[in-house]
C-alpha cells in the first residue's frame, strides 16, 4: 500500500506541476481577418500606465487592452503604405505605442513589384490610447531602395521617447539563390516630434545571401544603454554580431564585432515546425547598464535556450548561461526576452517539449532576479499544443514587463489552425 501510495502521490505531483497557475487569454480573432491566421505576435505593455497594453499579429491584427491584458479590442491596422506582417509593437517613456511593420504600398501582395518596399512605423499617442475609432498615425516609411526588399525589423525608443530606433535586413532580391543578390543591416532613426528620418546607414560590414536562411545577416535588435548609446545584434551563420553608436546613431562601428558563438546557426530544424529560428534578443537595463541578450542553439546537441549579459557596454560578454533547467535531450525554441526597468529582472517565455517524447508543445516563463546568473521555470500554457509543419507558427512571440506586470504572447497551434494568446503574470 505504502509503495503504490508514494507512485500516487508522486504522479499527482507531477501532473500539479504540469498545470500553469497562470490565467491564459485568447485575444480575439478579427472580424475583418485577411487569408493569414494570425501569428508572429509582438506585445507591448505601457511604462506608464501598466493597465495599458497593446499587441498585434500577422497580417494586420491591432489589439488594445485596459485592464492589463484580461479582456481585448480587435481592429484591423490601416495605412496607404499598406500592412504586410512582421508586427513589432514598442512603448514609449511617455505612454505613446509605435507599432512597425512590412509595407504593401500597392495592396497587392505576392504580386506587387513594391511588396517589402519600407519599414512602416505607426504611432498611437498616449492621448489617444483609449480612442474607439482607429487613431493610429498613417505612418512614416523608412528605407525605400526600390527594387530593394526591406525585411524584419525590429525597434526601440530613445530613453527621452523623442526618437523611434530601427534595424533591418535589407535584401537585394528576397529569396534570390543568386551570389550577386546580397543583404546587409540597416539602421535608421525616426524624430517623433518632427516625423524626419535619417537615410539608412549600414551596419554590418559582413553581409549576407539573400535566401532567408543562416547565410542571410538578420534579426537585428537595437537597445538603450544607460547614456542614451545605442547597441545592436544581429545573427549570420552560427555567429552574433554588434555594433554600437554613441552619437544618436549618427555614426557607428565600422567594423562590426563577433561577440558569441551560435552553433547550428539562426535557422533551426524542430521538428513538425514549418520553420524556425533561434535569432538573439537584445535588451538593456536603464538603470544598471548591464545589456542582455538571448537566443537559442544547438551546442549541447539538441535546441536550448541561453543568455549572457555584458556589464562594460557590450566590450566584454560572460558565458552563456542555458536558460531552460530541464534534463531532458528535447527542444526548446523561440525565445524572446523582456526587462523590467523598475526592477532589473528578466523575463524569457520560449516553446518547451520537455514533458512529451512527440510534438506537442508548452509554453514556459524563465525569470531571472539576478542579471541573468540563475533562472526560475515555470510552464505558463494551460494545456500543451501540437504543432503541424503544414500550418504557419510564425517566426517569433514576444514578452513585455513594465511595473510588475508581465506579458508573453505566443502563438498556439490545433489541428493546423493557429490563435494568439497571452497570461496573465503579476511579479
């Protein structure tokens, strides 16, 4: 009896633990819903009103949220630059939203000679957050080199919220198998006030193939430090590069450094996953200095997720400490890491298969208290899903903490459908 009591008890344990103490919200599907379901998810939770959240999917999927993520408005993004994916919402210092996308300028798709024509960045005003109509600015335009592809960018403010940073890959011909077709990242920077932009300045004097795979220089991420610097990464085959610039990004490293290793390189194999990267994440703390940067590879054999943080300004780098704390030889994949400048910690949420031998998926919170030396783990996804590489999953989630509150967002999987959802996290 003892013996059969302790595997009871022992199971229940296990299956306790399997469950999330986390309320898990479906963000609701839109109306006005384009032949994408929606994917590729990027949150943002207001730095100063923590109630306050905004959010967005692919193709052009635009959620606002007053109660801290629990309940949620649809809309469908608008703009004449037209909307084409790669959602990337930012919050601002002063309680204003931007959010950047893929430009379609002549609403045409796959069939129009300008798809991927600009970086689109759209404001929502502090002011206007809570308006009922659609009050997000029309947008500003970044980086037309037409018969050029501009392509995944990403984006931070300035410390004051005056500027909108951007980075992206430029592609001379997306998807070209030609040597001649080349990418490279690109850096410019928005004046909020004045709506100006800076002409693209290059930033990696290594460039890349233009297939959409580890030859390609991508996933560009830029970030604050504590005097106003700007920082970025980026990866190409199984490498991190960064640059920095210190005059509002007027000028920059001419020669970009390598700072850490990426075995397997940026473009994973999961499988039962249509595809999938391992891009790094930049993110800084304002107060400390300290940057952090995150991302996934294949050095212990199998897809882990790691972490390693520079305290002088990006000059030096500490080892790479592994993320997820299961001892399992099983995937984990798509990381996107978050700091909350009110306390220094760090948040990570990544898909995680620990708990099953076939390809179905959970979704886990990684927190860190002390710059990224330990982690806690937690499953944060109510119930597992199973992917299926016919079905799009996207290429990122994304995580947002202001004041205590934190915000994954990720995108889930049933029988080939896909839906957007977040939890509710206070810390």
């Amino acid at each position: 009896m003892r013996s059969l009591f302790v595997i009871i008890s022992s199971f229940l344990v296990v299956a306790v633990q399997a469950q999330s103490e986390y309320k898990n919200v479906k963000l609701p599907e839109n109306k006005d819903l384009s032949f994408f379901s929606p994917s590729e998810p990027s949150i943002a939770v207001s730095l100063t009103n923590p109630n306050e959240v905004v959010a967005g999917s692919i193709l052009n999927n635009v959620y606002k949220s007053f109660d801290g993520g629990n309940t949620w408005d649809v809309a469908t993004l608008k703009s004449t630059f037209g909307v084409y994916g790669d959602p990337a919402i930012i919050a601002s210092p002063t309680g204003d939203f931007f959010f950047l996308h893929l430009a379609d300028p002549e609403h045409g798709g796959w069939n129009s000679p300008h798809l991927l024509d600009n970086i689109v960045v759209q404001q929502l005003k502090n002011k206007d957050v809570k308006c009922n109509s659609n009050c997000w600015s029309n947008g500003v335009a970044l980086g037309s080199h037409f018969p050029k592809d501009q392509d995944k960018q990403w984006a931070c403010t300035s410390k004051d919220g005056k500027y909108v940073y951007v980075t992206w890959t430029e592609f001379d011909k997306y998807e070209s198998k030609s040597k001649k077709h080349r990418s490279r990242i690109l850096f410019s920077s928005l004046n909020v006030e004045t709506s100006e932009v800076s002409s693209p300045i290059r930033l990696s004097d290594v460039e890349g193939g233009c297939l959409d795979d580890d030859n390609t220089v991508e996933g560009a991420v830029p970030a604050i430090g504590l005097n106003g610097e700007i920082y970025v990464t980026w990866a190409h085959k199984d490498k991190i590069y960064f640059n920095v610039s210190f005059d509002n990004g007027k000028t920059w490293l001419k020669k970009s450094r390598v700072i850490m290793q990426m075995p397997g390189g940026w473009n994973q194999e999961v499988r039962d996953v249509y595809r999938a990267n391992g891009m790094p994440v930049l993110m800084s703390d304002w107060k400390s200095g300290a940057l952090y940067l995150c991302w996934s590879d294949t050095r212990n054999g199998n897809i882990d997720i790691f972490c390693a943080s520079s305290k002088d300004g990006g000059t030096t780098w500490g080892s790479p400490v592994r993320v997820n704390d299961d001892q399992t030889n099983r995937e984990q994949f798509f990381p996107w890491l978050a700091v909350d400048q009110s306390t220094g910690n760090l948040y990570t949420v990544f898909y995680d298969r620990r708990n099953y031998e076939d390809a179905r998926t959970d979704v886990y919170l990684a927190t860190s208290t002390d710059g990224g030396l330990t982690w806690k783990n937690e499953r944060i996804s109510e119930s597992p899903f199973t992917t299926q590489a016919t079905g799009f999953l996207g290429d990122y989630n994304n995580i947002s903490a202001s004041q205590g509150t934190v915000r994954p967002i990720w995108t889930r999987m049933d029988k080939g459908t896909t839906s957007v959802w977040t939890a509710i996290i206070q810390k």
